[in-house]
C-alpha cells in the first residue's frame, strides 16, 4: 500500500495512487455553512493541511482541459456525484497561505518569514498581477509586497489587496484558506514577542476578513481557538467549530470504522485492540476520532510507537506543567494513574492568561490534544469536562516531561548510580544521592504545598522511568487489597521487585521519621503487597519507606533501621 506519510498535497496524493480516507464531504459542508468564515481548531497532525489542500483544489479556478484533469482527483469520492460539486468544482480563485513553518525566535525574524509567506501567495498569481492595469498607489503597494521592502502596514492590507485583485479578474470572489494561523502566534507568546505578534496578525486577518466584499468563502485551521478579542475583532461573519462541536466532527481525523478499513486493507485488522489502546481516545462533538498520523505511521511499520510525541518539542506543555500549582502537579499524578480530573474548559484562549488559572492550563493541554473529555455538563454558561489521558501514546508524552525534567537537573553519572543503587539493594547509596537530587531538583516542584506526597510521588516516578526498558514502573494501582504508591517490576523475574510506600511529615512537628516508615512498611504488610507479587513470580521483593519533609528524604528497606538511612 502506497501510504502519504508525511504528504499533504491532495492533487499528488491521488494522481500517484496514494491510499486517501475520503474527507470530501468536508466540502459540502463548507458550501452550505451559514459562516462566510469558517475556524476549525485541530491538534497538530490530524489532516488539516491535507484537508486544506483538497478544499483548494476543489474550488481553484481552471479551463475546460484543466478542469477536466481536476474533476479526476475527486472521481470515485463522495463528492463527486452532488449538486456541490457541479456548481463549485474550479469556478473560484483561490487565496491559500500557510503559516505552519513560522516559528521564530525574535520578532525581526518572524516578520521577515511572514514577508515571504504573503510575497509568495502573490507570485502564484503574478502573471496577472504584473500585467494589470492598476492605479499608482496599488502598484507601489504591490511592489513593496512582491520585494519584502517597507512596513508592515501594507502586509497587514495584503490578503485584502489580493482578494480585490483577483476578484476584478474573473468576476468572482475568491476562497480564502489560511493554515496553522495561530502557529506564529504560539512561538510568539514561548519568545516573548506576543504582543507585537497579536498586532500583525489581527491586522492581517481583519483585513481578509472582516467586511470584505471580495471574499466568498473563508477557512481557517490552527490548533487553537485563540481569543476573539486578540485575533478576531470584529468578525460578525465568524463561525468556529472546536473539537466541542458536533459539526465537522469526523472530517479531521479517523473514525474507527476507517481504522478498521484501512488496517483490513493492510492485513492488520486483528491489531485492532492494540492500536484502540495506543491512539484512540479522542472525542469530536461526539465522534470517537484517532489519530491519523499515529494510524499511518503504525500501518507502514506495523509497530506501536510514540510516532505523534515526535512531532513537536512539548516546550510549551512541559512549562505549563512544571511552573504550575500544586492542584496541577497534583492532577497529573492522578492522570498518569488513569483517574480522570475535572475542569471547566475555556473556548477562547488567551496566551498571556494560561498560567493565571488550572482552567486555562487544562483547556489549552484539550484542545491542543494531551487530553480529553470523557464526559461534560453545563454549569453555571460553563462547560465542566472531566478530563483524563487519551491513549498510551499521549501517556508517555506526560512521563517523558517528568523524566526530562529529571535529567536535565542532575548529573547523568550520578543519575546512574543513584538508580544502579536501588536496583542492587545498596539502599544507602541511593539514599544519600536521592537527597541530592532533591535539594538539586526540587526547585521545578512546590514541596510545602497542600499535597507534598503527590509531588514527590510525580517527582520519583520521573527518576525512576529512567530504568525502562528493563523494569515496568508504575503508580498508584490495586495489588492485593490496596493501592501501591510505587511499583518497580524488572523484566527478569531473578531481579528484585521494588515496592515503594511514600510519606510526608511535612506540618506534622509531632510526628518523626521512624514513626511514619513505621507506618508505610505496616501498610505494606497489611494490603498484602509483597503476597501477589510472590504469586507473580517475584521471588526477591524489596520493600521500601520513603518519607518526605521538605526538602529532606528518608530511605529505609527495614522498619528497624528507621532513621540512619538519612543521607
């Protein structure tokens, strides 16, 4: 099967037999919409370029030999035989412009880049623009475009420009499709050049937009919704759809009768389980959608891996996540032991206010796909979503946050030992390391909070995925008659299994350490812990008392021992 990995040319997907899930009926759907406009949010990697590309090649104008060359990339799609697609099909010019590659580090860069993204939707229509008839200040205004010279104030009037230009040429208004929008808006608020950022853009996409009598149909695709107030100011013609909406709920994406499609094609369709387990997991207005980029990529090497945890740095959601509150350290340690946590969601995100509040964190970590709503209500004109992790393939994006934040923080030799330490049994060792690594570490984590213990317990779990491949490590799940805090199982059953119980002292001045590693190995021996490991196949079984206070840690594998284990 020849599969577009990576492809998003709709006009060279089908010419070369490509294998293409039909998403036409998008079109339709963008004909009949009430909305001159139209803003569908998506995350990153599921078809919005591609499906951009089809809506482009649709509507762009041809002759009759073109056309014809046309109409055979839609033949055998569901919009072939409609009344759309003979009334619309190559009768528009067509304005596309992506900002996906605009991602720099300074504002001088950034417009620099922007220049040469509008210069270039010009030059696609440069024959008839170099030819034309056109009033002095026009063509100044189109020579400054077309050389990238002047301000900015003429870029900001250049969607518009070319809109009225193209519709005084073939007597009809032209389609306007603008991808990633909100990409350079997003590397500007991570660079700090937001504002300047918000100006241009508000300006550029006003002036497409809003009251524009050259314009029949707008589309516009990013990640997220970004505040009306910040971009959109003004635009009454605006309609947005989100991943909230059931309208256009199955045209980004995979439905899972697709998945199954496709993996019958290839051969894998008895790996469906498998891969529902990896990439499922998301919800569109109520459409149960996977990820198609992780689809493709499974399919062409049959193996289940991280492959949309490789497409972005994570910077932003790794920041989020660590500068966060105590609430929010909190919640992605019940998230990453699969308990679901509840928010109100927030439509309309405003960058500059995501570290304000748990709900603008939670709405952008939703919308931009690191998590997803299982089920919502109405409270108060808000949406209330509880929340939890889509699949294992977003999982391991959270648990690769916390290991990072690990090894960036600690020496890597010291790191090694420090774990070589717990796997051998050299309990002091790690011990005396662990307290280094958090008098070096903890910083990133508020120990003093209202919930020390999840925070160290989120803080260990990302030490401790270091010894993957080798050990299964794993939180907060039942075994025996309760619910562990830590579990290293190593792969080879003649290693040691590690059973960890943590606990904080911290704000209780009456109780000691030896008391409370008293406690945590009582509460392994009581839940029958060390028993169904035995059962398992565990022979060698450590049991281990971590207590925390502040930023002092105690380490015990002997209830006798208590205290001395103090680095």
């Amino acid at each position: 099967m020849n599969l577009p990995i990576g492809l998003s040319d709709f006009g060279k997907l089908r010419q070369e037999g490509y294998y293409f899930i039909d998403k036409s009926p998008l079109i339709q759907e963008i004909i009949n919409s009430g909305s001159e406009i139209i803003l569908i949010p998506r995350p990153r990697r599921f078809g919005k370029t591609l499906n951009l590309s089809m809506v482009r090649y649709f509507f762009e104008y041809c002759e009759a030999e073109e056309r014809m060359k046309r109409e055979k990339l839609f033949k055998g799609l569901a919009i072939e035989n409609t009344v759309e697609f003979k009334n619309h099909v190559c009768k528009y010019p067509v304005i596309d412009i992506t900002f996906k590659d605009v991602k720099e580090r300074d504002i001088n860069t950034a417009m620099s880049k922007l220049k040469v993204v509008i210069r270039e939707a010009f030059e696609k229509h440069y024959d008839y623009i170099m030819g034309m008839d056109a009033p002095p200040k026009q063509k100044r205004d189109i020579e400054t475009i077309l050389s990238e010279e002047g301000g900015i104030s003429v870029f900001e009037d250049s969607l518009r420009i070319l809109s009225r230009l193209l519709a005084g040429k073939y007597g009809v208004s032209p389609v306007v499709l603008v991808d990633e929008y909100d990409t350079p808006i997003h590397s500007s608020y991570v660079h700090g050049y937001y504002a300047e950022m918000t100006d241009f853009m508000r300006g550029l996409l006003s002036g497409a937009f809003k009251d524009n009598p050259y314009l029949y149909k707008g589309v516009v695709t990013g990640i997220l919704r970004v505040a009306k107030e910040s971009i959109f100011s003004g635009l009454n013609n605006l309609g947005v759809y989100t991943i909230l909406d059931r309208k256009f709920s199955d045209k980004f994406g995979f439905t899972a009768e697709e998945v199954k499609e496709i993996l019958s094609t290839c051969g894998l369709e008895e790996r469906f389980p498998e891969v529902n387990n990896w990439y499922n997991g998301y919800d569109f207005g109520g459409t149960v959608i996977f990820n198609p980029w992780s689809i493709i990529n499974f399919v062409d090497r049959g193996e289940t891996k991280h492959y949309w945890a490789n497409t972005s740095s994570n910077e932003l959601v790794k920041d989020l996540i660590r500068e966060g509150s105590d609430r929010v350290k909190e919640d992605m340690e019940r998230l990453l032991r699969d308990e679901p946590i509840e928010s109100a969601i927030n439509e309309n995100i405003v960058f500059q206010e995501l570290k304000k509040s748990e709900r603008n964190i939670y709405s952008l970590l939703f919308f931009s796909g690191y998590l997803k709503c299982i089920e919502q209500r109405m409270e108060k004109r808000r949406i209330i979503c509880k929340l939890s992790i889509p699949n294992e393939e977003v999982k391991y994006i959270y648990e690769e946050i916390i290991s990072l934040w690990v090894e960036e923080s600690f020496d890597s030799s010291k790191l090694k030992a420090m774990l070589r330490g717990l796997t051998e049994g050299k309990i002091e060792l790690f011990s005396k390391l662990l307290n280094e690594f958090v008098i070096t570490t903890l910083s990133f984590f508020d120990t003093k909070g209202k919930k020390p213990e999840a925070v160290y317990q989120a803080f260990i779990l990302g030490i401790l995925l270091n010894l993957s491949p080798d050990y299964d490590v794993s939180s907060n799940r039942e075994l025996g008659y309760g619910r562990y805090d830590v579990l290293v199982l190593p792969r080879d059953l003649k290693k040691p299994a590690i059973i960890m119980e943590l606990k904080s002292i911290a704000g209780f001045y009456e109780k000691a350490p030896d008391q409370a590693i008293k406690e945590a190995f009582d509460q392994i021996e009581s839940k029958g812990y060390v028993e169904e490991l035995k059962a398992r196949g565990y022979d060698r079984i450590m049991k281990l008392a971590v207590v925390s206070d502040g930023k002092k840690v105690w380490v015990s594998d002997n209830v006798e021992k208590g205290t001395r284990q103090q680095a």
